[in-house]
C-alpha cells in the first residue's frame, strides 16, 4: 500500500468499557418489640400497645451499601407483619424515602411500602416505624409475630418466591420474630388498718397487679365508700403515682377516682405489683362498732372496669374490704410509787433522792410536753434533777418561804403500755422555814393544756387521783449551839428559842 505525499493517517485508539462490580445491599431487622429507647430493646410485642408512646412496640429496619457506588435507585421497600397490629406508621425516614399509607390489619396481615430514590451513602439508612398492638384475639393465639422486610431494585432484582435470612443478609428479605403477651390488669386487694379510729384520716391501701401496657395508657380505680366515711386525700409515694379526686355516690357517699400510668412490658411478661393509698375519715358524729365496706373497681380504655363489683367483687378487676371502728386510744397516766431519803430527811441540808416512779397505761403515747410536777412543802426547794429514767430537765419556780414548784418535762412523751419510769430530785431547805413535822411532796403527772398550778390543784384536793400521789416525810433539824450545821441530834424535844415563833426548832433533851 502506497501513501500519498500529504495525506494523513488517522488511528483511532479505542478504550475498552470496565464494568465497575456492585454488590447486593446489606439489610437487617435490628429491632421488632417495645421501646425502651435503642435498638437493644426486648424482642417483645404487648397487645394494646401504641407505637407513639413510650414502651410502645416499634420496628427498625436498616440497609446499607456493601461496595462504593452503591447499586442504582430506586430502592423499592416492604414491610409485612403477621395479624394483630391495627395501625403502622413511620417515625423516622432516611433522605429521600416516602411511604404509601399502611394496608390491612387486625386479623389480617399488615403491611406497608415506601421508596428510596437517592443513592445509598456510607453508613446505614434506618427506618423506623411505630406498631400499633390489637386485642390479644387478634394475634390468634400466636405466641409469636413474623415481620418480613424486602428491598427490590434493579441490579438485583427479588426473586419469587424470596430467599430470606434471619435477622440480616444481603439477599433482599429478611425476616425476624418476636413473642407476643397479653396486657392486662387486676385489683390485688384494698386493706385498712382494723379497726378504724374514729376521727383520725386512715389510708385504705389499693394494691393492683399489671402485666404490659405502654407510657401513655392511663388506668382508672374507682373507690365507693359508704356514707360514714368522707374522702381526705391520696398518698402515692412512688411511681406510678395516682392522682385522685372524689364526687357525691349514688348510695351517699364518696365515690373516688384515682388515675395513674399503670404499666410494667418486661422480656417474660413478669407481673409488677404497685400500691398507693387513698385517705379516708369518719364522718361527724359516726360511732363504732361499723362495720363499713369500701368496695373497688380498675379499668382502663382497652379493659374497661367492670359494673358489677359490688355484688361480685371476686374478679380480677374488683376488690373490697370490710372493717370496724373504733375510738381512738388514749394515754393513762400513773403514778406509781414514791420515796424520800431515809430514816428522816436532815434540814439544812441538800438531800437526794426524792425519787418518783411513773407510766402509761393507756392505749396511746401521751402529748409532748408530759410533765411531772411537784409542790414542794415550805422551806423547801429545788437544787437540781439527780437522775431519771428518759429524757427529762426541770425548773423550779416560786419561793422557799412557799415552798417552790417543780417542773420536770420530757422531750418525748410516755410510750403506750409501756415500763415503769422514774425520776430523782435533790432538794434543799432551810430549817428556819420548814415545819418540825408534817411534810410531804404534792406528785402530779400530766400531759394536758392546763396549767401546771391547775393540775396541782386538781391533785391536792383529791391525791388519790391515779395521776396524783402525795408522799410524806420525816424531817430532823441540826442541833441548837453546835460548832457548824453539821451536827445532828437525836432524842429531840421541842426548843423554843428567843424571838418569834417562826425560829422554833427541834433540840435534843438533855
């Protein structure tokens, strides 16, 4: 072959087209059960369940790409789900994605397709969507649900039928199971404290027993109480707490409401028990012996609280208590025994112990302050408390010429029932002002508003009061002419000294 002068060559080079591998999308059901906020949530249905609320049942579906480019869109997307769910909605959605309004359910099937448009980025592309859970008797006594999650798209089309994994795969089906529980709540009981006191608020507790449910069902227990009683409050310490309210019943009296989140979804439907208590009290001018009744109801939107609790109330959902009524305990208090020091007690002198012993013998712990006083004769007073039995002081008032008056007060009061307590006076007198005989301690122990010179007086005119004791004692002067007032006498006989009558004093014959 010749070529002519000036003439061009023209090669043309041609490049071979390298096909660039794309591999099948990564897929996975990372979630089927109540929400507890991550995906590491149980693998658990409830019935009566709503997707929305806390603890309710959702779904996580999850793709990614295995290989960079990603397979073309679109991404073709379907979720199925075995009978029992009423409703399925999305909650969140990569970029991109729309879904068509859910079709089916209840007895039936549910299920759901929506479409990526957008190229698969790194990472994975979750869908979540919320479960709305049936009656127990949609599931049709399945103790497990199936989902079934497909993704079909061009590079690799799903084969019919598919060819699904368990939980993740790349196949473009996966499947995953959950089990599935019945909600539901009862009354465990109603208890009181028997009997009932008369004019005091007194909780009846409300124990009730759950299994399931989400955040966002509300249950009701309604109380009706007879017409003796009147509600006072509601005492719900713990979670759930309840909040109560009461209206006039049919029969009378109150009937009271209390609402509260009642709820317990766990891995092996566990019962959880709860209690608070509703405050209840007499009304004016009720008297014992009753017996009254309170009778119970509990229900909620999904089981309605029965109507009939009142004549039956063995139910689940029912409960009643009966009790008595009686009035309220009260303190008793005594006195009990009483000393001085012995033989006789040395005038001019600090002498120790007056001692007096005292309990409670009534039903009820005595008011605060209990007090325990004392008239003291005269020329006689109070140096200081030389010991007791429980948390006592004292203070004195009055002169020693009068004799002074003791005030001995505990920071608690006397327990119910309880051991004999005591306390021990030291006393000082003066010899010039006391009597050669005839003197004793006027007791009295109290725990009343009155006065405590009230009291006092109530005890002198009648000390053989349970609460009133008077003690006599003997007394002996120091010795007329004696170097200090440290030498006594005995044998005495009466001395009348120069200068009034007040100054006689006792001297020993001689």
């Amino acid at each position: 072959m010749s070529i002519r002068p000036g003439a061009f060559i023209l090669f043309t080079l041609l490049s071979p087209v390298i096909a660039v591998a794309q591999n099948p999308l990564n897929m996975s059901i990372s979630h089927l059960g109540y929400w507890t906020g991550s995906s590491g949530s149980p693998q658990v249905i409830y019935s009566d369940t709503n997707g929305t609320a806390n603890f309710g049942p959702r779904i996580v579906l999850a793709m990614s790409r295995a290989g960079n480019p990603a397979p073309p869109a679109p991404y073709h997307i379907t979720l199925t789900l075995g009978p029992g769910f009423t409703a399925m909605a999305p909650l969140s959605l990569p970029s991109g994605t729309t879904c068509q309004p859910a079709t089916g359910g209840g007895a039936a099937p549910i299920s759901i397709q929506c479409t990526k448009t957008t190229l698969l980025t790194g990472g994975a592309h979750q869908i979540i969507l919320a479960l709305d859970a049936g009656p127990i008797g949609l599931f049709q006594g399945a103790s497990q649900v199936t989902a079934r999650y497909t993704v079909d798209y061009d590079a690799y089309p799903l084969p019919d039928p598919p060819v699904c994994s368990s939980i993740s795969g790349n196949t473009g089906c996966v499947e995953r199971s959950a089990s599935v529980f019945a909600s539901w709540i009862g009354l465990d009981s109603l208890s009181v404290n028997e009997p009932m006191i008369i004019g005091q608020d007194s909780p009846i507790q409300v124990r009730h027993r759950v299994v399931g449910y989400d955040g966002g069902r509300i249950s009701t227990t309604t109380l009706v109480l007879p017409p003796e009683l009147e509600y006072r409050g509601v005492s719900s310490p713990s979670a759930p707490s309840h909040t109560c309210s009461a209206a006039s019943g049919p029969h009378g009296g109150d009937v009271v409401s209390c609402q509260g989140n009642i709820r317990h979804p766990s891995p092996n439907a566990a019962e959880r028990t709860g209690s608070y208590s509703v405050i209840v009290r007499t009304r004016p001018g009720v008297q014992p012996p009753g017996p009254l009744r309170v009778y119970a109801s509990i229900g909620n939107g999904a089981h309605p609280a029965p109507t009939d609790c009142d004549g039956q109330p063995n139910q689940l959902q029912c409960a009643e208590v009966g009790f008595g009524l009686a009035t309220a305990p009260t303190p008793d208090l005594h006195l009990t025994g009483s000393t001085s020091p012995q033989p006789w007690v040395n005038l001019g002198r600090s002498e120790s112990p007056f001692r007096i012993e005292y309990r409670n013998l009534g039903g009820a712990t005595s008011a605060t302050p209990t007090r325990i006083l004392a008239k003291l004769p005269a020329g006689f007073g109070f140096q200081q408390l030389a010991g007791s039995s429980g948390p006592v002081s004292c203070t004195a008032t009055g002169s020693l010429a009068d004799g002074q008056e003791v005030r001995c007060q505990r920071s608690t009061g006397v327990p119910a029932n309880a051991v004999t307590f005591w306390l021990e006076l030291r006393l000082d007198s003066d010899p010039l002002l006391a009597a050669d005989a005839g003197n004793g301690v006027l007791w009295a122990i109290t725990d009343a508003a009155t006065t405590d010179g009230a009291a006092l007086l109530a005890c002198a005119a009648d000390p053989e009061q349970a609460h009133c004791r008077w003690h006599d004692f003997d007394v002996r002067p120091p010795c007329p002419g004696g170097p200090d007032d440290s030498i006594y006498c005995h044998d005495y006989e009466v001395f009348v000294p120069p200068g009034p009558v007040a100054n006689r004093m006792q001297v020993p014959a001689w």
